[in-house]
C-alpha cells in the first residue's frame, strides 16, 4: 500500500505549474472536508499521465465560488508504481454491472488502455454502454491503486476495426479455451524479447468470436493463447490473462 494513498489525488495538467499544483471542485472538496486536511499536511497527486507530485498543502481558498487548494511541489516522480508492459485489452461487451468491475479491475491492475468492442455475438447494444462512467471508475481505480497512468478507455468499436487499429509493433493475444499458445510460454517469451514490450489481449463474449472473427484475427499477427482448462467468464479470462502476464518483471 502506498504510504499516503488515503492523501492521493488527480491534478489536471492545466492546473499544475512550475513550483506548485491546485486541487480543485471533486478534488479540493475531498481533501478539505471529507479528508479534513490542513496547511502542511502532504499529498500526493497524480496528472494521469505518469507524474506523481507529493506537495505540502499551503493555501485552501473557499471565498466565493473558488472552491481550490494550492499544494507547493516538494518531489516529483515518472511513472512510480507502474508496470514495465504496456498492457491493452480489448474486452467484449458485457452484460449488466460486470463491465464496471472489469474496468475498476484492469485499471487496479495495470492495464494501460481498455477497447471496449462489439462482437457478432455481443448480446449488449453498442449504445447502451456508459463510456463517461467508466472512465470515471477508471479514475477512481488509477488514485485507489497508487497508478500515475490514468488508462484510456476508449468509444466502443466494432471488433474488426479494433484490430485494425493496433499497433503492428505489438504482442497480440487472443484468449481461447483451445489456444494452442499456453500463456506461461507468451510469458517466457516477453520476458526473452526486449523491444516489444506492448501486449494486445483479446476476449470474446460468453458465446466466444466467431470463426470469421478469429480468422479475422488470426490475419492481423493474434496468436491463439489459452489460460488451462477451466472455462471462464469473459470478464474473468481477462483479467486473469492481464494479472498473468503483468505478475512479471518482464
């Protein structure tokens, strides 16, 4: 657990300058009167984008509608607390609450970026999908878990153009029940390889892809990767295959 993860924060890029950062509206009304921190406490804060800031709380301003905290910057540090693999996993839609948990889970993980895609066999309607809610769990996941990376989470696409979308440069995994690929030989094999260190982890739906959509794949460099002989949930596969290959120090 990090040492002041109850004094964690996001800080907007805009709203950090050269010897200070402002916490501000969410932020500042967490830390002043739920946390009910006082000048020359110290807090952590994080721009989601690899920084982490610790800063001594100087000036809380409630005068009017200025609702603000200004905390003076006493270290900084790149990308404390995350993980050597840059992890996407394009994740199929799922039904109910249980993309939510997949969300806050993946992001406490270590994933780098969530695709949430439409399958032939995705019983869940593309529209329906709560994209700003999740990425609202994503945040509260990156400050939960002490992440200086807040994930991407992107507008759900149809699975063929996901695949069109990922870098060529990168480890592509499609989880299978009958993967011919075992996922502990992709693992001793990121961690002989020492360029690509970006991994692409594809689940299907409950109903699984479809032939056309593994072909479809298979074309785009996917290997066929199975996590043993269990059957899991959708959500579970994925989840299970990111702490895999992440419990490494590949």
């Amino acid at each position: 657990m990090h040492p002041e993860a109850h004094n964690y924060f996001y800080v907007k890029p805009e709203d950090i300058r050269r010897d200070y950062f402002i916490l501000k509206d969410e932020e500042f009304h967490h830390a002043v009167h739920v946390l009910r921190l006082e000048v020359g406490d110290m807090v952590t804060a994080v721009d989601g984008m690899g920084t982490e800031f610790h800063g001594e709380i100087r000036d809380p301003e409630t005068s009017g509608r200025t609702r603000e905290v200004r905390c003076a910057i006493v270290k900084t540090l790149r990308k404390p607390n995350e993980p050597i693999l840059d992890v996407t996993l394009m994740q199929s839609l799922l039904k109910g609450d249980r993309f939510e948990y997949l969300v806050e889970k993946a992001v406490e993980t270590g994933v780098n970026k969530i695709i949430p895609v439409h399958t032939e066999r995705s019983v869940v309607p593309a529209e329906t999908q709560k994209i700003h809610r999740y990425r609202r769990i994503a945040m509260a996941a990156m400050k939960q878990s002490c992440r200086s990376v807040l994930p991407e989470i992107t507008e759900v696409m149809r699975f063929q153009d996901a695949l069109k979308s990922l870098p060529r440069s990168s480890v592509k995994i499609l989880l299978q029940k009958q993967g011919s690929l075992p996922i502990s030989r992709c693992i001793d094999d990121l961690r002989a390889e020492k360029i690509k260190k970006t991994v692409i982890v594809a689940v299907g739906p409950e109903g699984d892809f479809t032939r056309e959509e593994i072909n479809l794949a298979l074309e785009e460099s996917f290997l066929r990767v199975s996590l043993g002989p269990r059957r899991l949930r959708s959500e579970t596969a994925g989840l299970a295959a990111v702490a895999a290959l992440l419990a490494f120090d590949v």
